[in-house]
C-alpha cells in the first residue's frame, strides 16, 4: 500500500494506491504521510478518516491527522451582542454554492498577518473546484450590496463540514459565513487547526477518536 520513511517518521503514499496508513499514527505535529495525488478518490478516502492535505507551492503534498483537532458544535457558536445587532440589521447577503470559485481564489490570493505566501496552491484550487463540481464540496458566500466581501469553502462528510478556509474583505464578513453555516444541516464544523479567531466563536480541541466517531457517525453527538 505504501512504503515507511524511518528516517522521518511518516508514510510514503503510493500513486497506484488512493489508502492512507492509520490515522493515529501521525507525527506529534500531525504530519501522517506525503505524496500521492489530488484526486477525487483520495481526498474523499483522506476527508473520511479525519485526514487532509496541507503543503506549500513547489513542496510534496503533504497529509496532516493531528490527534487534537479544532472543531465547532454549531449549538455553542458564539455570537456576541454587536454581532447580533450587525445580522439584525441584514447588512449583508449570504448564499450558498453561487460563487464557489470566486472564494477559493479569494481565500489563496486574500493576504493574512504573519503568513508568507499561501497553501491554497494552484493545484489545490483545481482539485476542490473539482470536488466543487462533482457536488462534494462547498462554498458559503457573504455579499455587501453586489460584492463578494467574504466566504468559506469545504467538504461535507456524513453530519460534518470539514472546513478549509475563510476570507474576509470587510468587518465580520468570515463571521457572518460561519454562522450561515452553523445554521445549516451540519451537526459539526471541522476548523481543522486552532487560531484566536475561531476560539473567539467557541471553537474547542477535542480527541482524534472522538472526532473519528462522530465524522464516520459511530456515536451519537449531544443533543442540542
């Protein structure tokens, strides 16, 4: 299936072969394996077993499964009292899967405090557009007046969105995203990796297994 680098402790994916080695068997940081492709197949193989890709132009793709992953339960988002009164006052429009490509080139190109460059390579915007295409992926678009001003896009798996980035042009437009889709038919929000911005809405850390369980709906979430 793949070969073993002892030297670096992770797997060597094979091109002929879409399986990834067991995802509890990743580097403290997260780093599982490297190589392989983009394809639909093993992106979805990758997505299903809490798997996904994260690497920078010019370097091998490289596949992260961090045993403490950022999530959000959408019935602890949380909203605060200014954000309440800017979605009363509808200021901005939101949509669904419009303009799916617009927000990925949006979230690659959009600059971000202290990051040098970005890991949404050419070759990762066609492959979601792809997966896009194919109906696996999906994009929350965030409006003022006529202009996309903010976004997110990701995969849904079973009762989770995997998320995989957001922008943001104007004030509280990645939040009104987020809480759009909090509000849809997700019963988890995969953040993937923590930051202040999304521990400020009540992202929390939980356990691998526990997000493998409720990813491949092996146990009930709690009841809201």
């Amino acid at each position: 299936m793949f070969s073993f680098l002892f030297s670096h402790m992770f797997f060597q994916l094979l091109e002929e072969n879409h399986s990834f080695p067991d995802p509890k068997l990743a580097e403290p940081d997260g780093l599982l394996a490297i190589g392989g492709d983009l394809s639909i197949d093993r992106l979805l193989n990758a997505y299903s077993n809490g798997i996904f890709p994260w690497f920078s132009e010019g370097d091998p793709i490289l596949w992260y499964a961090p045993h403490e992953r950022c999530v959000i339960f959408p019935e602890k988002i949380k909203i605060s009292k200014s954000m309440k009164k800017v979605l009363a006052a509808e200021t901005f429009a939101v949509t669904f899967d419009k303009a799916f490509t617009d927000v990925i080139i949006n979230c690659a190109n959009t600059p971000r405090q202290g990051q040098d460059g970005t890991w949404i390579t050419d070759e990762m915007q066609k492959a979601y557009i792809n997966l896009h295409e194919q109906g696996f992926a999906h994009s929350i678009e965030v409006w003022l007046k006529e202009t996309l001003v903010g976004g997110l896009y990701g995969l849904k798996i079973n009762r989770v969105f995997c998320g995989e980035s957001m922008f943001s042009h104007v004030s509280n437009a990645s939040k009104v995203a987020l809480i759009y889709l909090s509000k849809l038919n997700v019963e988890l929000i995969d953040c993937q990796m923590p930051n202040d911005h999304l521990l400020s809405l009540g992202a929390e850390m939980i356990d691998m297994k526990d997000y493998l369980d409720i990813l491949q709906e092996k146990r009930n979430l709690p009841s809201k």
